[in-house]
C-alpha cells in the first residue's frame, strides 16, 4: 500500500462518518459535495459529527481516493470505515430510508 493509500485508509478507520469532497461542510466547492452534505443533515448528522477531507487540497489525495475506493467520482462518503457511495448513491439511498440507517448513532 503506498503512503497515499495508507493516509486514505487511517482516515476512513479513525473516523466514524467521513466524506471526501470538493471544499468543506461549511463551504462546499460544488454542487455534488454540497448536496451530499445537506443528505447527511436531513439524515439528522450533526455538522460536527462529519469529518470531510477537502480534496481539492491534496492533488494525491484526490486522485488517492478514486483508487482506494475503486471509484471514479468526488464526494465519496464512508461509514464506520465503509465506502457507501456518492451524492447519487446517497440520495437513492436517503429516499428508501436505508442511508438513515447507516449514519444513525450505534448504542
């Protein structure tokens, strides 16, 4: 595993819900990472609750992460070390009530 691939795979496992986008939870840079965000808050996620990695600061990591995850597309969001998918995927995902599911708190 390269060093890329290492600091991708410690971040996915330290953190209980993280999105790797295009700018930050509180400043998307586009429109496919915003929405993906405002899918976590309408699953009730906390803002603080959502790690994010803002690929736009690390060329490696934005390449790095379509790699790791064996897809092609930022936002990708990961669920207790998990890859769920993109903004399409949580959308259809939000929508039959599954997503809700998965970001929900484990007692």
């Amino acid at each position: 595993m390269s060093d890329i691939q290492q600091r991708i795979d410690e971040a996915v496992k330290a953190n209980e819900i993280l999105l790797f986008m295009k700018g930050s939870a509180s400043f998307p840079m586009c429109g496919f990472s915003g929405r993906a965000i405002q899918i976590l808050k309408a699953c009730g996620v906390e803002q603080e609750n959502i790690a994010t990695v803002n690929v736009l600061d690390d060329e490696e990591v934005r390449q790095g992460i379509k790699d790791y995850s064996q897809w092609p597309t930022i936002p990708q969001l990961y669920v207790r070390g998990e890859f769920v998918g993109g903004s399409d995927i949580m959308m259809e995902m939000y929508e039959s009530g599954e997503l809700q599911k998965i970001v929900a708190p484990k007692a």
